[in-house]
C-alpha cells in the first residue's frame, strides 16, 4: 500500500532514492512549490504539497488525502471524499499521444523535462513530442571529480535516440547555488548564493566545464537524428549570451540558445533575440528574482506565485521579442504544467511547454479545449488584475474546458 511520507523538509537526494511506486505522496512543513525537491518528486509522478504549517502533526498511520493541484490536504476524508478523489483520478482516463495544438490547430510543442536518465520512459509513455530542457546536473551532483566527456556523450545520445523525430533541449550545467558541486567550490565564501557566481557565470573560471560539456553533446549529435539544442542557464547580458552561442558553432552545434531566468534577460530579450536562436523561460527561477522571494522557502510560495501579473508581462516581453525575431520561445519552469498557466501562455505567444511528463496529458487537454484567441483573451484577462489570484480566476473564467480540475 503506497504510504504518504511527512516530513519537515527533505533534500533532492533524498527524494532521488525513494523506491518507485511505493511513495504516494509527500507532505512537506517547508520547502517552495519549485524547489528542486519537489521537481524531482513531480518527475517521479509524486505529487507534493509543501510549505505545510502542522504537517509534523498528522498521527503517524491516518489516512491523508494530498492534492499536489490544489494544495488541499484532508486528515481522516469521509468514505465519500475517498470516492471523490479515486473517481477524479480514475475520470481523467488513458493520456492521449496527439502533438500539442489549440482547439483550432496552433502547435504548441508539448515536451518534457528530464533529471536524469530514469525519467525517459514516464517521458516517452506520456506522449511528449520531445525534451524541452535536460538538466545536466544529474552527471556531476555527488562526484569528486568531472564526468569523463565518454560517459556525457553516451548519456546525451540516450537522449537524443529516445526522440529521434523530435527536439531535444540540453542545458549546460547549473551548478551552484543549491545545486554546489565538491570540485567546483565557489571562489569565496557567497552570502547569497542564488545571486552568486552560479550558471553561466561559473564557466568563465572553469572554461574547461563548458568545453567538455559541448564536445560531449557534439559528438553524441553526430548521426542522431533528433534535433538538439543547447542553452545556458541564468543568462543576464548580450555579452554572456554571444560568448555562449559562439562557443556552442565553434564545437559544431548550431542551434544555442538561452535560458530566460533573470528580469534583466527578459526586460531586453529584444536585444538578446539578436544572438539567441531560441529562449527558454525558466519561471521558477525568473519568479524567485522578480519577487525578490527565495523559491525554498515554503513560506513565500504565495509571494512567487507565477501567476502574478508582474511575471506575465515579462514572459509577454519575451514572447514578442522570440515572434519577431522568429525563435522558438519556450516555457519550462514548473509554472507551464499548470493547465490553466499553459493556455495563457500560449496566449502571449510562447511556442513550446516543457514540464515534468506525468503533466502532459492535462495540459495537453487543455489545449485542444480552447482555440487561440480564447487563450490570448484569457492572457489579456490575467494581466490586465492586478494580483495573482485575481489573475487567475479571470483567465479560468475564459477557459470553460478546464472545468473545476
Ligand atoms: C527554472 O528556473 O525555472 C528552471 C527551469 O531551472 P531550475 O528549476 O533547474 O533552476
Ligand atoms: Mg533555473
């Protein structure tokens, strides 16, 4: 019987271990809804509430009810609330496998995000049309020295081979901030290290990361036929995103773009469309710096909310600037697996949603379930609130199909 675990906090580690299958659930005190401990949880098709005050007063043994969507959780449910719930899960029936698109036939690209090699399967039987963003961690967390580029190569062609008809987007590593890796220690001491030498940044002390990383990916290209792309994380000038892009032709990768996660990358993705060949919006990251709100602390979840119109308008900015420029404009924080975000996204023009394989399927019935102008009528709805709440009951209020799930 599938146990809910409840704990004050847990590590990404410890979630990396739980045993498949066994774990229905987890109920956090603390921890933010995009923490990387609850990313991997999702990846595992565990949902999670966090943030939880009282959650280390639940009697060891109760039956808890936890909804990973709404963030409701119920000690002790009557037998009809159990019912409720089963059939809800039950109701939502088989996925369907059909390439992303709104009701009147717009594509948008419905790919996943992977943590590692484990999560190709759910990523392949989920229907994705490819891979949205690789995070590339996984090879070096917990090592005491770099990961051979024999053994990089060898991980990325599993990847690419999984999708040989579709896209697959690779981050370079993101080491740093919660992510530290032992042979990569931060030069001094960071008080703040979210605001640190983290991502991209890190690459210019450590030149020796990136070469080996794009040569690994260069030669795992070499006779796959799924299309690759190579981003950087935490970009925040021209300059950073031309060294990177010229970096990634120099070792014969032609299509590099980069990751939108900091308001400045946003506010001037005009500028950065000159040299990027596609963006990534990564909204976990991009909601914990425009609201100043660390996204691991369960009590500023609220504050984060990526429903915000504030965070709207910049992803507006960045849709319009890929448009003109004619890129690929993608969102893949935790944010575009919400059925309800997806479809305002598509309607302030975002091209493709990358998002955790066991949330395919609902975003991509919401989709079909509304042409584009009702999801660009829903967009102008949300931004036009002023909170994020208010927000969001005026998109759904414009989005019938999504029903009350
Ligand atoms: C993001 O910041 O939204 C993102 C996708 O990257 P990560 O969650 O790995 O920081
Ligand atoms: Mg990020």
């Amino acid at each position: 019987m599938p146990y809910v675990i409840v704990a004050r906090d847990l590590a990404p580690s410890d979630v990396a271990v739980l045993p498949h299958g066994s774990v229905a659930a987890l109920l956090l005190e603390e921890s933010g809804p995009t923490s990387h401990t609850v990313i991997l949880a999702r990846a595992m098709g565990v949902p999670a509430v966090v943030g939880c005050a009282g959650a280390l007063r639940v009697p060891e043994g109760a039956v808890v009810l936890v909804d990973g969507d709404t963030g409701q959780v119920r000690v002790a449910p009557t037998a009809a609330e159990l019912a409720r719930t089963t059939g809800r899960r039950a109701a939502h029936g088989p996925a369907t496998y059909r390439p992303g698109r709104t009701a009147d036939g717009c594509p948008v690209a419905l790919l996943a995000n992977i943590g590692s090699l484990r999560d190709l399967p759910a990523a392949v039987g989920c229907g994705a049309e490819g891979v949205g963003l690789l995070r590339t961690e996984f090879l070096y967390l917990g090592r005491r020295a770099r990961p051979q580029v024999a053994e990089q190569r060898d991980a990325y062609r599993t990847v690419l081979d999984a999708f040989p008809e579709g896209q697959v987007v690779v981050r370079t590593l993101d080491a740093g901030a919660d992510k530290p890796l032992a042979f990569l220690p931060p030069a001094r001491h960071e008080p703040n290290p979210a605001l640190g030498v983290r991502g991209v940044r890190a690459y210019a002390a450590h030149p020796e990361i990136l070469t080996e990383q794009l040569a690994a990916l260069a030669e795992a290209a070499a006779g796959a036929t799924a299309r690759l792309g190579v981003m950087a994380p935490m970009v925040t000038t021209v300059e950073e995103a031309e060294r990177f892009v010229r970096a990634c032709h120099d070792a014969g990768l032609p299509w590099a773009g980069v990751m939108v996660e900091v308001p400045a990358a946003a506010l001037r993705a005009r500028d950065l469309a000159e040299v990027a060949e596609f963006f990534s919006i990564g909204t976990n990251d991009l909601a914990q710096f425009t609201f100043a709100a660390d996204r691991q602390l369960g009590g500023l979840g609220p504050l984060g909310d990526p429903w915000h119109p504030a965070l709207l308008d910049l992803v507006a900015l960045v849709a319009e600037a890929s448009a003109r420029a004619g890129r690929q404009c993608c969102v893949c924080g935790e944010a575009a697996a919400d059925p309800a975000l997806a479809c305002v996204f598509a309607g302030l023009g975002v091209t493709a949603l990358s998002m955790a394989p066991a949330a395919l399927g609902a975003v991509r019935r919401a989709l079909a379930g509304h042409t584009l102008d009702r999801c660009r009528a829903a967009a102008a709805a949300a931004r036009a609130a002023t909170g994020a709440q208010a927000a969001r009951a005026a998109a759904r209020a414009l989005l019938p199909a999504l029903g009350d799930a």
